[in-house]
C-alpha cells in the first residue's frame, strides 16, 4: 500500500486565527504555513521504525513565478522530484510523493492532479479536496510476473482545518493549525485484476512561517507518526 506522505516562530497565541495575506514576501510560493523558498529544507523522521524509509528530508531547489520544485531524499543513493504549482488559491502538489512507494524497484508517475494540497487562507474552518490519478511500474521481476508490474490508483482526499493547537516535535514546541485529511483510495493491483478501496486518516500540523512540522495517520486501527527534526527556512 502506498501512503500518502506526504509534511512565524510558533509562538502565537491560541485561539482564532488570524487570516493570512494572499503573498508573502511577493512570491507565490512563499505561502504563510508551506514557506517554498530556495534553501528551505525539512528534515523528518518516522515512529515506524521497521519503514522501507524511516527518516527522510526535502528541500527546495526552485521557486519562482508560479512553479516550485522540491528534491526529495530518502537514502544517499535515492532523490526524487516533486513540482508544485503555486497560485492566489494555494499550493497544489503535481507529484504524488509518498514514501511506502520510494524505493529502487517502483516508479510513481502522476497521471492528474487537481485540487490544492494546502489552501493559500488557510485557517480553523477551512475545507479543501485534492485527487489525484498515479500509476506505480514495480520493476521487480517476481511482481511482474505475478502480475503486479503496474498498480493504478485513484486518490481523493477531503481536508478540513480543525482546530489550533500547540505541537512538540523535535525541532521545538510551535502553534500549529491541525488538519483533519481523509484520504479514500481505490487500487487497482495489474491488469486484469479487481479494483480495491481503503480509506486513511491523518492528521497534518502546519506551522506559520515554518511548514508541515507533524503527520499522524490511522490506518487499521494503528497510528503512525512522522515528526518534523529540523527545520530550515532562509
């Protein structure tokens, strides 16, 4: 199964938010809670220790206009990119980048992508969708011949901002607007075989001024976590 990875100081006081201006520092991509500016990278590392990829970063290599670009690295020999689209609405991913689908022996290629990953205003109250199509090749010659060269999935997800709360990682103590995203995926595992659907919820923690500093997701009953270690933004 492929998960979705997905991820000012924190000081500000709790309470309602207070609305955030179209652009910062008059770029696009320098959104108030997904700051996209050359030399930010975020470094992170995963409660699942037994993970394909249990600590991994990605830092921006460009932005400008209405385009960013984000270097993912997830072991010394492993980089992939992911292009993101910047606009007054928000930041909308046009990869599909998880970390379960990381490895030597796949490639991901986004197939659409509509909707925004996170939304420009965003605040406690505020509800978005993004859907995305991926087709995943799997070059490992036992799964293809098992028939499980290429999986297609069809990935739908509602957000909601729900509350604003204070979040400890190790890369400090911040103010963090919590997002409820519920992730419906319908699988289609090789040719000819029957689709599958499963439904995952996760629980984004965005920071002014620093990013994604926190991901939960529940998944069978079992929550794992991804916490933001360090943090750099120019």
């Amino acid at each position: 199964m492929l998960g979705v990875l997905l991820i000012g100081a924190g000081c500000a006081s709790s309470g309602v938010s207070i609305p955030t201006p179209l652009s910062v520092g008059g770029s696009r991509c320098d959104h108030p809670y997904y700051p996209l500016r050359v030399g930010t990278k975020m470094e992170y590392a995963s409660s699942a220790k037994s993970a394909l990829h249990s600590s991994y970063s990605w830092e921006v290599t460009e932005a400008a206009g209405d385009h960013a670009k984000l270097a993912y690295h997830f072991s010394p020999t492993l980089t992939t990119v992911s292009d993101v689209t910047c606009s007054d609405e928000g930041l909308r991913m046009d990869s599909y980048m998880n970390t379960a689908g990381a490895n030597e022996q796949m490639t991901v290629k986004t197939l659409r992508a509509d909707g925004q990953y996170v939304p420009r205003d965003l605040r406690v109250g505020s509800e978005w969708t993004n859907n995305y199509e991926v087709e995943a090749t799997n070059t490992n010659p036992i799964a293809i011949r098992m028939g499980f060269g290429t999986t297609h999935m069809t990935i739908n997800t509602k957000n909601k901002a729900v509350s604003e709360e204070k979040v400890t990682v190790p890369a400090g103590t911040f103010t963090a607007i919590k997002v409820e995203s519920v992730n419906n995926t319908s699988t289609v595992l090789g040719v000819g075989k029957p689709a599958s659907t499963f439904a995952i919820t996760s629980y984004l923690y965005f920071v002014r001024g620093k990013g994604l500093v926190k991901t939960e997701t529940v998944s069978n009953g079992v929550t794992m976590g991804v916490e933001a270690t360090k943090i750099t933004v120019p």
